[in-house]
C-alpha cells in the first residue's frame, strides 16, 4: 500500500469534513447555517480524526505539509519522503475543495451575493488585516499543533493499563483531534487557524479555478502568511522538542 495515496486520500478527507462544516454552517439555505464557531471547531477536530483513521496505519497520517516538515526536523520521519509527502497532501487537498463545492452547489449559487462568505469556505482570511500579527497568530499555532503531535507520542507520555505501559500516542488519533479542537476554541478566532498549507493553499487555488458564481479574488495578498506561518512554526516546534525532551 502506498503511503503517497493514503496522505492524498486522508488530506481529501480531512478538508472535505472540514471545509464541508464551513460550507455548512455559512452559505444560504443550509440547514446548519449559523451552526457557530464551536460546531465548526469541533469538526475540523474530528475531520482530522476520520483523515487520520484512514492514512494513520499506512502512512502515519500527517496530512499536512508542516507536520511531515516538523517530524522530519525532529528525526522522526524520513527526508526522502518528505516531497512525496508534501505533493499528495496538497493534492488531497485540492480534491476534498472540489468535492465540498460540488456538495453544496445549489447553496453557493444561493450565497452569490456574499463573495466573502464563499472564499471562507475554501480557505481562511483573518478577522483582522495585520500581516504581521496574521503571521504570528499561524506561527504560534502550528509550533503548538507541531510540538503536541511530537509530545504525545514521545515516550515519556505513558500510561498504564493492567500491566501494559503504552504511550498516549497509542490512543491514535483522539488526542490529535482534542489538539486541534483546542487551538480552533483558543487561537483560531484571528485567522482561522489554518495551520496546514494543504488545507488553505490547494483550496484557495480550487477557489480560484472553480466556476463559482459571483466569486471574488481568491484572496492571494494573504495567501502566503497560512504557509509561511504553518511551515516555519513547525521548524520551531522541532528544535524546541529536541532541546528539551
């Protein structure tokens, strides 16, 4: 089994969940319209779980450019196969963009009218323009996402169960998916927390390419700031896990 066809398949997974709640909870006509901030929290947590359920036992599951990045940095993961990687999670990201507008077509055509609505669906803008806090905010949170991942499976971080220690790693992908809950509740309201170039970039590039009526720009002035924040973030996270553990 390829581990490059299972980071596609789970990175298309993960932002069809995820991009999907968006979609849900924001454009015309939905009946989850309105559904709020801690329903789509609480998705893009567990559109992570079901990504990580299905590429976890073949390719580990980063499904995240910053991630496969972060490990790779930390000693954890291969370099060779960090492009491979990288490459199939930004396709799968692409594809899950295109599934989710071809799920909620009628409700786009229905949200014409609200062009800003409709890019928030694929991809994140902040709440407030300020490139440089815009930065830090992704920075800070993928350095959190990327320094948690390494934690949770270090392992220090064992229980025990009759007589068996296990690590909390061992648990699979609920403890990711509290994390990322977590940071959407607690740092996303700046950005969105994209915190994954797969998951802002490739559908930001759907967006684009889509016949998406009455759409706008694509929003590419900011569209550096969730891959620089995310990437760099997690070169950060790596050298603070290997000086202290």
């Amino acid at each position: 089994m390829n581990p490059y066809v299972f980071e596609f398949l789970g990175t298309l997974i993960l932002v069809l969940f995820g991009d999907g709640v968006c979609a849900a909870c924001s454009l015309n006509k939905s009946k989850a319209q309105g559904g709020g901030w801690v329903v789509i929290s609480l998705a893009w947590g567990l559109a992570v779980m079901m990504g990580v359920l299905v590429a976890g036992p073949v390719s580990g599951a980063h499904l995240n450019p910053a991630v496969s990045l972060g490990l790779a940095i930390a000693g954890k993961f291969a370099w060779n196969l960090v492009p491979g990687y990288i490459v199939a999670q930004m396709l799968g990201g692409f594809a899950g963009a295109v599934l989710v507008w071809l799920f909620y077509k009628d409700h786009y055509k229905a949200t014409a009218d609200q062009p800003d609505t409709i890019l928030g669906t694929f991809c994140t803008m902040p709440a407030i323009w300020n490139p440089w806090r815009n930065f830090l905010s992704e920075f800070i949170a993928t350095c959190l996402l990327v320094f948690l991942i390494l934690a949770i499976g270090h392992e220090g971080n064992t229980f025990q169960v009759g007589s068996v220690m296990a690590s909390s790693g061992a648990l699979g992908a609920w403890p990711v998916t509290c994390v990322i809950m977590a940071l959407g509740m607690s740092l996303g309201g700046t950005t969105g927390y994209a915190m994954n170039p797969a998951r802002d970039l490739s559908p930001r590039c759907a967006h684009a390419i889509l016949p998406i009526a009455g759409k706008r720009d694509s929003g590419w002035n900011y569209s550096w700031i969730p891959v620089a924040g995310p990437m760099l973030g997690a070169c950060l996270a790596a050298g603070i896990f290997l000086l202290v553990f």
